[in-house]
C-alpha cells in the first residue's frame, strides 16, 4: 500500500496524477476463507479492516452483489451525533465518534471529518422538555450536549429563521458541537484501501443466494452467483437486505425495510455553518463541500425494497426547510434518490451472534447507521472473533425483544423516524 | 405516490390512506399460553419479504375501514385488495425466486 504523504502528492502532482496505484485490488473468490462479511458497505469494509487489524485474521473475503460502498453508505447525509438518550446507545455511538476523531490519520485516508456541530431544533413545549432531558442525560453519560436559545441556535446558524410568525417557531435546540459530518464514500474506500492492504479480498458483483450449514445446523459456507465459498464463520452486514438473506439461513428476526430518501441541491456558495435536524417537522440539512445542500427526508409509510421513495416525503421536507431557511426557497433540487434502511421496533441496532452457530448480524441501524460505521466496524470485529459481544454492544442482541429490555430510542425520540 | 385500490372506494392516492403493517398476524386466543418465544413472535417478528407481500391499509381519509392488500415491495404494485375476514387471494405464483432476486 503506498502510503499518502505530501511527498507523494507532490511527487504524483508533477507526473500529472498519472501513476497513482489501484487502491485496491480485484480479488477473485476463493474456495474457503476464516470469515465471510456479506456486504461491502461501510460497516462491512470496517469490520474486515479490524479482523485484519486487531485480531489477526487476514484469510477474510467480503462479498457484495453491487459495487463497494454502492447502497446506504453512499446513499446518505453523512451525519456524525452520539446525542442519544439511553446509556447503552450514547455510550455506542459516542465509542464511533471517537473513532472518527482520529479516522484519517488511522487510516491514512482523508475521510473529511468535520466537527461541525450537530444542532437539533425544538418546536413545542415537548421538544424543550425531551431535548432538556436529553441534555442532562448525555452530560451525565459523558457525551457533550448543550441547550441554546433560540437567540444562540441562530448566532451558530445564521441562515436560522427564529421569527415569531412560523407555524413551527423555533424554541430552542440542544447543539452537540463535535457532531458534524463526514466524506461518506471516502470511508468505505478508506475501510477498502487498508483492508485489501492486509490481505483481505473485496469481492464485488457476487451476490450471496444461499447459505449452507452443517448437520449440527452451524455456518458451512455460502452461495455465491460467483460459486460456493466455504467459512465458518460469517458476517451479515446488508442493512435493508438483512431479512432477505437471514431468511436463507432460516432466521427470521425484528426487522423491517423501508425506503429512506435523501437529496441535493445546486450548489451554492459556503452559506451553511453546521447540521440542523428538526424532528418535528422533519428535516436534516447541511452544506457539502461541494457546495450542496445535503438534505435528509423521511421514510415512505410501507416497506419496500424500491430504493425509490413518494414524492410528498421529499416534498414535505421541502416544506419545512423553506420555512426554517426562507432564503432557500429559490434553490433548485439537482437530485433525489432513496436507500433501503432495516428498521427494529425499538430503532436500535442488532449486533450480535444469532441462533445458528457461526453466523453473526450487523443490522437495524435503521436511518441513522453512517454515523456509527467505525465504531460498528470494530465491535463486530470483536463479537465474529470472541463469539461473544465486546461489553458495548453487549445489549444489542436479537434476544432483547424476548427479554423486554429494548433500547427504546424510538419512544425517546432522539431521532426522526 | 401510490395509487391504492381500496375494496370500498376504488383507486384512491396513497395520502388517503395509512399503513397497518403485515397482514395475518393473529393474537393468540389465549396469549398466557404462548411461551416468550412465540410472543415474541407476534409483537416484533415480521416477515420482511422481497416480494409479495400481504398487508393491512386503512382509507383514513375516505370510508375509514381496514382491509388487506397485496403488494410486490420490488415494485410497490398492488396485486390485490380484499377484504378483511376474507382469506388471501390465490395469487399467480411468482417464480419463486422472489426471495433471493
């Protein structure tokens, strides 16, 4: 692996940017590999580089039936928060952020992290009283949060309309200022780069159409439309296709699929500070820095597999953006489009083992997965290698719906859904 | 935007109507019997299928009653409404590969 420097760049500036190496390669699948990750996503490629890194195990393949880094990992709005309610979840996503603080350097790769402040607008009573709760509870887990008024949300976000005539005024907001966003595809090429580096083979426009097992019921292999591949021990990383697949090992678990739509407008001069999110009234929005505006919509009603989602869900975004941004009301939308995000009853994720030996999960991370893919990464590393889960994600099993002791993010309402 | 067959009203928009979830899902008579597992089964466990899918909507916005479709989530066509109480229609098998496509 060529290692990134300024020398290099320098170098490769004056041969034009002609020589730069393949970053990594196009491996062809191998008979039988230590672990199969199903999926070359950014929480696949992640996991494969802390098998790799961490743990030793190099004889890994991670298998896609698209192109790497070609479902939700570049389908998103690359929001980084740890600013949930619950201690498990807060200590979880906060676990990523560190990761993505020194992501770039780890991986020799500019993800573009940036710190730029993730600023969750309250419209009601209600939102003042939850986003209140929701500050002291991540003080005292540790996580940074803080409540502005609406006077402080509009100096951190000038473009912040706070006028008294909206429908939805602005109350206040709870701002986590090392929240922010990062390069999405930077990172699953970043997780690629150094994974290949260690040996592990991306193997990509291989679809998995079955998994085999054993007599005693255990993980034997998969297949592939590329042939069968033997392993022990694997991975299922495949978001809004986790029912599909686990469904070919014959577990059926707690989740459904539903389009999430995002989208993009022209681009436009540096105008936009941050990330702001309204729960409410349902927007995400912030500045590429390309110069578009990256906006979040909601999710479509049903479940589908379309990866398209209702014009109205965008609309109704639109709605509530040119009311926080009036400014914004004459931008054009260049692009829409919409991912399939694996949604739990309690709207936090499965990372653990599952009922048949050998085959582990990495799914539910619903319409906010991005933010945590290193953090992810790494703890499904752990619980593929130990056979059990790392102490942090030790409550996101499968049996938590049994034993009723769900993460409840969904009723704390940390998040849009 | 969907264009939903309701058995009652005809081809009504999609915002006429919300979504009631997987169809099928029936209570146990007596849920003190079921075991943990089988319960829950029936509050967290769903299908998910790529493909046809049975599923409860109800015309919140017209007549107001529930009834039961069946959907393709590849390509979010409505293969059938019926009504509720009334048994899934005998749909046209797909060709079974619906699953893995």
């Amino acid at each position: 692996m060529t290692r990134y420097s300024i020398a290099t760049l320098v170098r490769n500036a004056f041969l034009d940017h002609e020589n730069w190496p393949r970053v990594w390669r196009s491996a062809e699948p191998k008979a039988a590999y230590d672990v199969v990750i199903v999926g070359a996503g950014g929480h696949g490629l992640a996991t494969a580089y802390y098998l790799a890194k961490e743990h030793g195990i190099t004889n890994v393949a991670v298998l896609e039936k698209g192109w790497l880094g070609g479902g939700n990992t570049g389908r998103n709005t690359t929001i980084i928060r740890s600013n949930y309610l619950f201690d498990e979840s807060a200590a979880l996503y906060d676990h990523a952020v560190k990761l993505w603080e020194r992501l770039s350097q780890e991986l020799n790769y500019n993800v573009m992290y940036s710190p730029r402040g993730v600023m969750m607008l309250a419209h009601t009573i209600h939102d003042v009283q939850v986003f209140k709760r929701h500050v002291h509870a991540n003080r005292l887990a540790g996580v940074d949060n803080e409540w502005l008024t609406p006077q402080q949300a509009k100096a951190f976000c000038p473009p912040l309309n706070i006028g008294a005539g909206m429908r939805y005024p602005v109350l206040g907001a709870a701002l986590q200022r090392r929240g922010g966003t990062a390069r999405h595809d930077a990172v699953a090429w970043g997780y690629a780069r150094g994974a290949d580096a260690r040996g592990v083979d991306i193997i990509e426009n291989c679809e998995v159409i079955g998994i085999r097992r054993d007599a005693a019921g255990a993980v034997a292999g998969l297949e592939t439309t590329r042939g069968p591949v033997r392993a022990r021990k694997v991975g299922v990383v495949a978001a809004g296709h986790t029912s599909v697949l686990m469904h070919m090992a014959g577990v059926r678990l707690p989740l459904e699929s539903y389009p999430l739509q995002a989208l993009v407008s022209e681009p436009v001069k540096p105008v936009f500070p941050c990330v702001v999110m309204s729960n409410t009234i349902h927007a995400y929005i912030s500045q590429s820095d390309r110069g578009e505006l990256v906006i979040g919509a909601g999710t479509d009603a049903y479940i589908s597999y379309s990866q398209r989602g209702g014009l109205h869900i965008a609309q109704h975004t639109l709605d509530a953006i040119c009311e926080l941004f009036p400014q914004f009301r004459r931008l054009r939308m260049l692009r829409n489009w919409g991912g399939i995000v694996d949604v739990t009853p309690d709207r936090s994720p499965i990372l653990a083992r599952t009922p048949v030996p050998g085959l582990y999960v990495n799914c539910g991370w619903g319409t906010g997965g991005f933010k945590a893919t290193p953090g992810s990464g790494q703890l499904f590393a752990w619980t593929i290698v130990k056979d059990e889960p790392h102490p942090i994600n030790a409550p996101f099993t499968i049996e938590r719906f049994r034993d009723g002791v769900l993460i409840d993010e969904a009723a704390a309402a940390a998040v849009a859904h | 935007m969907l264009l939903i067959p309701c058995p009652y009203c005809g081809p009504r928009p999609e915002l006429e109507f919300r979504y009631a979830g997987e169809a099928h899902i029936a209570r146990a008579e007596d849920p003190s019997l079921l075991d943990d597992e089988a319960w829950t089964a029936y509050l967290y466990v769903r299908s998910n299928p790529k493909g046809p899918h049975s599923e409860r909507w109800q015309h919140v916005h017209g007549c107001g009653r529930f009834f039961n479709a069946v959907r393709d989530t590849t390509s979010d066509a409505f293969a059938a409404t019926y009504r509720i109480g009334t048994p899934k229609p005998d749909l046209p098998k797909p060709d079974g590969k619906t699953e893995a496509s």
